[in-house]
C-alpha cells in the first residue's frame, strides 16, 4: 500500500490543482502519480471553490451628516448592515473593532 499525502493548506492545494490541470491527466490520475491523496484534493477543490463564491466584504468610513440645530437635537440614525438574512444595527459611537469582530463571527456562519 502506497502512502499518499494529504493536503496541508490552500496555497498547495491550488498548486496542485493548477498541476493536475496542465498535466493533460485527470485529477485522480495526477494524484496517483504524485503521491497526493485524491479526496484530501478533492476537499480542497470544493473548499477554494466556496471560497471564491463569497462576497467580498469591503468596509468604508461611515460619516453621517448631521445639522444640529440649538432648538431641537437631532438623533443619529443607527447604520444597517445586511449580509444575506444577517443584519446588524449599529449606532453613533460604536468602536470599529467591536463591528470587526462581530462581522468575522457572522463569516464563518
């Protein structure tokens, strides 16, 4: 029985998955030559495909406009983030960080 290796992370699975791609032979085939486990390649090429299917998430400086008259204050709106069926409210004052933190726990959701 041959010992194949498994795939350690994504800059080798994409190498390997260009390799396996240019060879001429079928990913099964090319593992076998290299010595690479197939299914761990297999896991992999499912895993960057996901990966390249996302949004990409871009954050901008949020600076609302406020005209503050001395008779009558003027609340701040809260601002309203919506990624698919997620959203997230947040007011004047909120840290950046804390936003940070909560949009990379809704990503790996």
């Amino acid at each position: 029985m041959s010992f194949h290796r498994k795939v350690p992370n994504a800059e080798t699975a994409q190498v390997w998955l260009d390799a396996a791609e240019q060879s001429g032979l079928t990913r099964v085939e090319w593992c076998a030559q290299a010595g690479v486990d197939a299914r761990s390649l297999q896991a992999w090429r499912l895993a960057l495909a996901r990966r390249a299917s996302r949004p990409v998430v871009q954050f901008v400086e949020w600076v609302p406009r406020i005209e503050v008259s001395a008779a009558q204050p003027v609340a701040t709106p809260p601002l309203r983030v919506q990624v698919r069926d997620v959203v997230i409210e947040v007011v004047a004052g909120f840290h950046a960080d804390t936003l940070a933190e909560v949009l990379r726990v809704v990503r790996a959701c």
